[in-house]
C-alpha cells in the first residue's frame, strides 16, 4: 500500500469534498476505468481535522505487478490532478508497517 499526506488547502476543504463525490458518482464508471489502467486494486481518500486544519491521507494498493503511470491523455486523469493542485499541499508519503487482510 502506498500512502501520501496532504494538507487541505485554505477554503477549499468543501471543493475537495465535493471533487471526491463527484469522483465517486458522475465520474465512478471511468474512474474505476483509471484503476484498472494503473493496475490498482483500489484507491480512497480519507479526510482528518486537526485543530482549525483537515489533511488528507490518499491511499492506493497496486497489483502485483506493480503500477503503471498515470494516463495524463485521459481528461478525468488532468482534472484530478488539477483539483489536487488546487485543494491540497503535498507533505508526505507514508509506509505501510502493516497490513492484515482475512482473504487470501
């Protein structure tokens, strides 16, 4: 799993929120269409406050046989890109230290 941390952008926590709805409702067939280009079994978001700020967390888990780059020639691919230049602040990636799943 790999894992990235942003920071939420001033004012803009309500436009990413409603950029990852958007994602997941008008956008969802082609979305999932972009998953499968990049050989990832899933991708999410989860959003955190702290304090007077939100961070968000971007989740991924690629195949086995690793992930392949980004289609940048697909619009929703741009335009996610954009939004996440317009919404967040890259501050991090993260390690998995664990991950436990009961399937196999």
């Amino acid at each position: 799993m790999k894992y990235v941390l942003f920071k939420v952008k001033k004012d803009k926590l309500q436009a990413w929120k409603d950029w990852c709805k958007t994602l997941s409702t008008e956008f969802k067939k082609e979305s999932l269409e972009t998953l499968k280009e990049e050989n990832l079994l899933f991708e999410g978001c989860l959003v955190f406050p702290v304090g007077n700020d939100s961070y968000v967390i971007g989740y991924t888990l690629e195949n086995n046989d690793g992930v392949k780059p980004t289609n940048l020639d697909r619009d929703l691919n741009k335009k996610h890109l954009e939004k996440r230049k317009e919404c967040l602040e890259f501050i991090s990636r993260g390690e998995s230290e664990y991950f436990m799943n009961l399937k196999q």
